[in-house]
C-alpha cells in the first residue's frame, strides 16, 4: 500500500487542517491503513497524479479504476493516457497550473468525454502532484447538459448552409460532441444511389477523400441496414477500407442517416457516420444515446439541404429551358437556334465543346460545333448512320433513346476535322433528341477536366435538347416554306409568261379569223394551226400541273409489272428523234440487242425517259448531242440520258429535283417548260421503287441522268 499520507501537504498555521495531517502523521500503520481503505471504497472517483517528463498515475480507488482502460496497481507509474483514454493530460496541467495557494481545492462541473455530468475537486499536492475527486451528478443533470450539446450542435448544421458544405459541419459537430473519436461522414447521393463514399472526415489515417466504401464494411452494412452497429477492434469486419483499417485496440461505431419513409430515389439511407474511439475504452449507453440521437437530427438536416440543393437545381433547368424557349420563340433562323441551343448548353452545364447533329434518313448530318476557347463552327458534314459504329457511346444513345455519359469518345473513328478536339476530352454526356417520339438529331457535350456529367446535367441537356430540336424543325420548315412560296411565286410569274403567249396568239388569230381578215384558204388553214399548237402547249402545261397535284398527293398509282426495258428506250428514242433533228443535233441509243425485263410502271418510264431527252436537247450548247444507254445489273437496270448541253453547277446539283425549280442560262434563255418535269419524274421513279438521279453535271460539260429500276427477282423493298 502507498504511503498516501505522505502526498498530504503540511500546513505552518495549526488548523484544523494542519492537526488532521499531524494527526495522520503520527499514526500507527494500522490507521493509515484505514484511511487508505476509506479512500479505496469510496463511491466517488479517486485519483492522484504526478508531473515529471508526462503526466502520470500515482494512485487510483476502485471507483477510478471502474472508468479507467487499465485499474488498480497496474495503472500505477503509466502515463494518463493510457489509464484514462478519455482524459486529455491537459486538462491536469490546467489544474496544475490553476491560482491559488496549494492547499485550495477546485471545483469544476461540466461535461466529460462520455457525456454525463460530472463535479470535480482538485487539490494540489504540491508543484507537480495533484488529487483529483470526481463525482457524477446523476442522470437528469447529464441528460440536460447532453440535451444542450445537442441542441447547440444541430443550430449550427441546421442554418441554410450549401449541401456541399453540410457532411463537413456533421464531422466538426460531431467531433464537439465527443472529443476522442475519429468521425467520417459518408454519403449515398442521388447521382449514385449504390455508391457509399467518403466525404468529410477529421483524420487522414482512416480514409481518403471521395474513396469507394464496401458494402461489407462497418460503414457498408449500417448504410444498407438502416441501423447503428457496433464492433470492437480488431475485427475481421472492415470499417471502411482494407487500406484504412484502424491498428490496435478501439470501439467502432457506424450510424446510419435515415428519414422516416422512403427516400423518393429508393435509398435506404443518406449515408453513414461512423466514430472510432482513441484508446480501448468502449462506448457509453450515454456516448451511443448521445451519437445516435445526432445522427437522426443530422439526417434531417442533410435531407433538408439535398431537398432544397434539387429545387433550386429544378427551378434553374425550368428558367434555363424557358429563357432557351423564349429565345428560340424569336427567331425563325435554323443557323440562329443551332447557335443559341449550342451556346447556352456550354454555361448551362459548364461545359467546353457541344456538338449538334441532325439525323436525315440513313445519314447524320453533323451540323455545328461550339468550344468554349474557340467560336462556332459550321461543319454541315454528312455520314452514312453505319459511321456511328466507331463511336459505342454515341451509337448506344441513338440505340437506345436514352442519354449515355460516359468517358472520351473514339479518337481514332472520328472524323479528321474533329481528332484534335477529341484527343483533350475527358468525360461525355451522348443525348438523343426526340422528336414526336423518334430521334431526330444528337447533342454531344464534353468536358476536358475529370468532373462527370450528373444526373442533373442530364436533365438539363435534354430539356434544352428537345425544345431546340422542335425550334429547329419549325425553322426549317419556315425557311421551306418560304422557298416554297418563292418557288411557286416564281412559277405562277413563269406560267403567266407562258401561259400569255399562247393565249396572246389564240386570241389575235382568233379575232382575225372572226373579222374576216384572212384574204384565202391558206392563211387561214396557217391560223388554224397556229391556233392548235398554243392549244398543246396549254394542255401541256395544265397537265404537268395535274400530273405535279397527283404525285404530291400520292394519288398517282404505280402497278409494277414486268416490261421490257430496252422496248421503251427505244421508243422513247423514236419519239425524240425529230426534236433533235430540228435542233440540229444527234440522238443515239445504245440498247442491248435483245429485251431486258424490269419492275415498274411503262407509262411512268415513258414519262420519265421523255422528260430526260427533251431537256437534253432543248437545254443546249451548240449542236445537241445526246446518247441513251441501257444497262442491266444482277438486280436491277439502269437508263442514263447524257447531253453536251449547259451542264449545271454543283450548288444547284440538289435543286434541280425540286418543284417550280428551273435552272435557266446559255444561249436560249426562252426555253419552255414549268420546272416540274425532273420533279415529277423522281417522285414518279420513287413510287416505282426506283430512284431518278443526277450522275454528273458541270457548266460547259454536260449532264448525266439516270433511271434505275428493280429486276424481276430483286429482294429490294418498295
């Protein structure tokens, strides 16, 4: 037993004091004894400790050792630390270093680690020894003074505080409430609603920023379960990470935050807190009361924060979308709504490239691309659909109808013009834009740092993306619209010219013949005839305009049957062949010597091989030349018209197809015609299940037609 009596200040006034310590001194072993024991069975704690390099523990009563890691005689001799994991050494050196002449108690109430109440005395035994009595309230008073800490701790997370910042103010409140554990926050997000991870915590030695947390870990298990648990290290259960796990003996504690109800996404929790202790000492029921109580107040806290994180995020993507809306509202420019979608889609979402592409039939029309250190790029470039099989990001969007994010695209299957730019991305997000149910083009918008596309982003792009595609199909058919009614401006001035003339020439031989101002026969058989040529050309004219109504109406029907081929060009040939010859020019054909059979209409074939040999002849330059060859493949054949005529430049190769459309120019400028011959002769080829093309055509060369038809026996659809 320690000379206890010995530690025992002496005082130089005889006080009641100073005779208690002469009394004790001068006892036989036995009363020292007695106190000893007196102190040793107290129902308050009892310790005494001693300063040299550290602080240490010279003695400790049965209470003290109930609340200690290490009791009785083996705690002798240790540093506080260990003995008392939950008692920082400078608490001691506070008292030791309090005012006061040595033999003045101190009184302190407060909250200890552990959270209950405590009032503690200190007397100084001397400079660098100290008796500390310490003794618990009870219950209600440490119930009060945890309710306070509590409260205290949920005003400071419960302020409006952005949810980025919230998991850090969850580890610094935590960290108040009980002073000698590690905190870690982890978070279930709605972006990942299977992925727990990291992030905030007061230490670097259990994890890292943003790490993956397993879902058989401590923190993994709470998460998923909905429940604390609690584990005693080591143990085969990981906290967090295998890299992290904690090295020698600790408590463990993982709180899950829940809300009451499901969460809307389907998970079961918002995340984890997950506290490990210094030292072995194990939770309290008031530490765990305390901790699991917080826990729920910071998952309310936390839900509150995402709550009104996704409103205002919702409230921006809808003024986003209706900023967007208004401004493609007031324009009808199909470049002006490419510009604004591609422009705003970089801020909205801050992005550094937005690539717009339309889909038209079989090919992807890549319309413009927007970099945010570069200007707009018009590229108006066209590929076969099959070219998006380089690019599985972009392909399985278009598949699927759905967005896909994901990492760099395919550098290599790029076009060249966008290699460069494709080589600094780093992160995609592919979104189909639908129009009236079906895809109608593709947004692809990427960023060059690590930060991916979230489901926010997502939502907004397409939002953006869908309202532009509508503004887009509208401008188009706006810009249509208005070359449509340009066209048949141009058509009703050119038929009113051409329809003029005849009328004119009826109209005055007509008055002469009813004047009676033919002098004889032959002038008036000449009038005659005059007068029934007009007549044709009229009738010609009105039944192209017929003949344009029926094709766009679909009223125009077209049979297929098996007829021969080299047949009809010839006597398309033999009906051309005067034209020709009054214009001074060749006609020839090269036909195989014996029939050729194809599907579709004779008299639409007619139709078509007339309109083609006509306007070889009449749009002429010099001497009309003109050849017709048949040519028959495994399944299909194909007529081609050639001319030495005008030729047509390249900007109009795709016009010349179009209704009213007339490419005039050369030496005769007074050709006749409506501008609907080639149109109806494709759409008549189309009804056939055949095309009508133009092969090859340039100003001073020439032109080359082609009709191509099915075989008998072809598998190729109508």
């Amino acid at each position: 037993m320690h000379n206890f009596c010995g530690m025992v200040a002496q005082g130089s006034v005889e006080s009641s004091d100073a005779v208690l310590a002469r009394l004790l001194a001068a006892a036989d072993a036995g009363g020292v004894r007695h106190v000893a024991r007196l102190l040793d069975s107290a129902a308050f704690s009892v310790a005494v400790f001693e300063r040299d390099t550290e602080i240490r523990v010279a003695y400790v009563n049965r209470a003290a050792s109930a609340q200690a890691a290490i009791g009785g005689e083996s705690a002798i001799g240790l540093p506080v630390s260990e003995v008392f994991p939950q008692v920082n050494a400078s608490f001691i050196e506070q008292l030791l270093a309090a005012p006061g002449d040595q033999a003045t108690p101190m009184n302190r109430r407060g909250m200890l680690p552990g959270g209950a109440a405590w009032s503690i005395d200190a007397i100084r035994l001397g400079p660098d020894r100290l008796m500390v009595l310490a003794e618990e309230l009870g219950e209600a008073v440490s119930s009060r003074q945890r309710l306070e800490s509590l409260l205290a701790s949920m005003n400071a997370i419960w302020r409006p505080i952005d949810f980025s910042s919230m998991p850090s103010q969850i580890v610094e409140q935590a960290g108040r409430l009980l002073t000698d554990v590690d905190v870690v926050v982890c978070a279930m997000t709605s972006e990942e609603p299977r992925d727990l991870r990291v992030v905030a915590s007061n230490t670097d030695g259990l994890t890292s920023a943003n790490a993956m947390v397993s879902e058989d870990s401590l923190a993994g298990r709470a998460a998923m379960s909905g429940e604390p648990i609690e584990i005693n290290l080591p143990s085969d259960m990981i906290v967090l990470t295998p890299e992290t796990q904690p090295e020698g003996i600790h408590s463990a504690r993982a709180v899950p935050f829940t809300v009451a109800g499901q969460i809307a996404d389907g998970r079961t929790s918002l995340g984890v807190m997950v506290l490990v202790k210094h030292g072995a000492a194990p939770f309290t029921d008031a530490e765990r009361r305390l901790v699991d109580e917080f826990a729920r107040l910071a998952a309310l806290a936390l839900h509150r924060a995402e709550l009104l994180r996704d409103a205002r995020s919702s409230a921006r993507r809808l003024q986003l979308t209706l900023d967007l809306a208004m401004a493609f509202a007031s324009s009808l420019s199909a470049r002006e709504v490419v510009q604004l979608l591609l422009n705003r889609t970089l801020d909205a979402v801050e992005a550094d490239r937005a690539t717009l592409s339309t889909l038209e039939g079989d090919e992807i029309v890549i319309e413009a691309t927007y970099a945010r250190a570069g200007e707009l790029r018009w590229v108006g470039r066209r590929y076969p659909l099959d070219f998006l099989d380089r690019q599985p990001l972009v392909k399985r969007a278009l598949e699927t109808r759905q967005p896909v994010v994901g990492g760099r695209l395919d550098v290599d299957g790029a076009a060249p013009e966008f290699r460069e730019a494709l080589s600094m991305i780093a992160n995609t997000a592919n979104l189909p834009l639908m129009l009236h149910g079906e895809p109608g083009g593709l947004l692809v918008v990427s960023r060059t740092g690590e930060t991916p596309f979230t489901a926010g982003d997502v939502s907004i792009l397409e939002l953006m993306g869908n309202a532009a595609m509508l503004a887009l199909r509208n401008a188009r058919l706006f810009e249509d619209l208005e070359l449509a009614s340009a066209a048949k401006t141009q058509f009703l001035n050119m038929a009113a010219h051409e329809l003029r003339t005849p009328i004119t020439v009826i109209r005055g031989y007509t008055s002469m013949l009813r004047e009676g101002g033919m002098s004889d026969r032959a002038e008036t058989d000449n009038a005659l005839d005059v007068i029934a040529q007009k007549a044709a050309e009229l009738a010609k004219l009105v039944d192209a305009l017929l003949q344009s109504a029926r094709v766009q109406s679909h009223s125009e029907g077209a049979e297929r049957t098996e007829f021969d081929i080299v047949e009809c060009a010839a006597e398309a040939v033999a009906r051309a062949r005067p034209f020709s010859d009054l214009a001074g020019g060749t006609l020839t054909a090269l036909l195989p010597p014996g029939p050729v059979h194809a599907l579709g209409n004779p008299e639409h074939t007619s139709r078509i091989l007339d309109n083609l040999i006509n306007n070889a002849i009449a749009y002429r330059s010099g001497e009309p030349h003109v050849e017709v060859r048949v040519d028959a493949g495994p399944d299909y054949v194909a007529i081609d018209v050639q001319d030495n005529g005008r030729g047509i430049p390249e900007s109009e190769h795709a016009a010349v197809f179009d209704e009213f459309v007339r490419i005039d120019g050369g030496e005769d400028e007074s050709v006749p015609g409506s501008g609907l011959g080639l149109y109806i002769g494709r759409r008549l080829a189309q009804s056939m299940g055949g095309e009508l093309i133009l092969v090859r055509s340039a100003p001073g060369e020439g032109s080359v037609f082609r009709l191509r038809l099915d075989r008998p026996g072809a598998d190729r659809p109508v």
